[in-house]
C-alpha cells in the first residue's frame, strides 16, 4: 500500500510540474531579469548586500568538475550582454536565438534544449522542465510494473478468480504499458546521459554544444542539477543550474560563430 501511494505521489507530482514549468526562452529570461532589476531598486536601502556575481560560490556547484564550472562562470550573463555579441536571431520570433535553442510551433517561442513538444503534458520539454518529465516517465514505468506484479501475485487467489476477465484484459493492458513505456524511458533516458536531445542528435555532424561535459554525471547534472541519485530521483522544487545563455557565451570565447562554426582568423 505505502509503495504504491508513494509512486502515485511521485507520478502525479511530476507530470503537474513538467506541465506547468516552462522549459525555458529568451522572453523568459528577459521577464526574469526585469523582475531582478525591479527587486534591487526596492532593496535599495537594506543593510546586507548580497554579492551574486560568483556563482561558484553557491552551494549547488560546489564539488562540481572543471567542465561544469567553464559554463556556471557565464551564468550571471544577460540577454542584453548576449544580444552585444549574438547576430543569429529567430525568423519566426524575430527575436535573438541563442545557442541550443530550437523554435516550437506550437508554443511559438524558441525553447532552450528543447527536445520535442510532448502530448503527454501539453508542453515542451526543456532544459528547465526535462528533469520532471524524465521523472514522471521513469516512476509511470514503475508504478505500471508494480501494478503487473501485484496482479500476478493473486493469479491463484479467489478474487482473481471471481474476476478473471476483466483482471486478464487489465493485465494485457498493462503489460504492453510496460513494454512501450520501457523503450521511451530507454530512449529519454540514453539522451540525457548522452547530455544532447532528440532534435540535436539528429542535427548530426559535430555539434559544438555538446562539447566539454564528456561523462554521464555532468550531463545528469546539467538537468537535475545535482550529482548525488536519490537528490535526482527525489521530488524537488531546486532550480537549474543554467540559464539557457551559458552555451552562447562558451561558443563565443572558444571561437565559434552564431551558427555553431569555427571561425576562421
């Protein structure tokens, strides 16, 4: 009882996040950092100031590897800093397009790693929200494994008995859940510890985004924004680690024009 309350828990608390959390945009961001400037002016006179600019100091990156830390150095970078140094803007937004950005048609914004736009939960899957739907996939599998192993276990029990057709035609049911279920996470979760999405890796070539986190925990961090399992699969409100900027910058310094291409000198 206790196993299954707890997965119904976590599969209905994710899906409403991954719902209801956009997966991250331009206009987004620009909101944010309006709201930011809004709150300083109102704290103008406090007596403690809080220094921001060193993100490395903030207890999320602590112990982080050396790759994280080139892209956490950028994440006090705002659109406008990008916009000063970024030519590649959106033709259906007509608004700047950052790098790792990909424009939905049917949110009809540019989505930050967007990797597609899921039925599922009436809405992109991002880098702001990838991590709930990852979740919400990983403990439906779950929850319909455990519900076919709890109907197996009475198959010599009178209620089954009682009720054979209905608990059979469940059971199939059921079990072909599992299987499709099971080659969804196994695709989702391949792309994530690839550190890439659906859209990228099927862009193909050598994609310049992808380079420097060379290993599983970085790019699971770069999502749930922890290195540690249970953290991961623990039900969570912490924020991301990145902005969605982080890349563009990065491209920038290491020599790489607004379309991904090593500049020529």
């Amino acid at each position: 009882m206790a196993i299954g309350l707890c997965l119904v828990y976590n599969i209905v608390y994710n899906h409403f996040l991954a719902m209801m959390i956009k997966p991250g945009s331009v206009v987004d961001i620009k909101r944010i950092e309006q709201l930011r400037v809004e709150y300083r002016k109102a704290s103008v006179r406090r007596e403690v100031k809080v220094d921001i600019d060193d993100n490395t100091e903030d207890e999320r990156f602590t112990g982080v590897s050396t790759a994280v830390k080139r892209l956490v150095r950028y994440r006090n970078k705002s659109v406008e800093q990008l916009e000063e140094v970024w030519s590649n803007k959106c033709k259906s937004c007509n608004i700047i397009k950052p790098a790792r950005t990909h424009h939905c048609s049917v949110c009809d914004s540019c989505v930050f790693c967007m990797d597609h736009h899921c039925p599922w939960v009436n809405n992109c899957v991002g880098l702001h929200n990838q991590r709930y739907f990852l979740l919400f996939i990983f403990y439906l599998w779950v929850g319909v494994s455990y519900m076919q192993m709890t109907i197996v276990s009475v198959w010599h029990h009178h209620d089954y008995r009682a009720n054979a057709g209905l608990l059979g035609f469940i059971q199939i049911l059921d079990l072909c859940l599992m299987f499709v279920l099971l080659g969804f996470n196994g695709w989702n979760w391949f792309l994530a510890f690839k550190g890439t999405t659906t859209i990228e890796l099927f862009q193909g070539g050598d994609n310049p985004y992808l380079r420097g986190f060379d290993n599983v925990t970085d790019n699971l961090f770069q999502i749930f924004g922890t290195y540690k399992i249970l953290r991961i699969l623990s039900p969570s409100l912490r924020n991301g680690p990145f902005t969605g900027l982080e890349w563009s910058f990065r491209l920038r310094d290491e020599g790489y024009d607004c379309r991904g291409k090593k500049s020529v000198i």
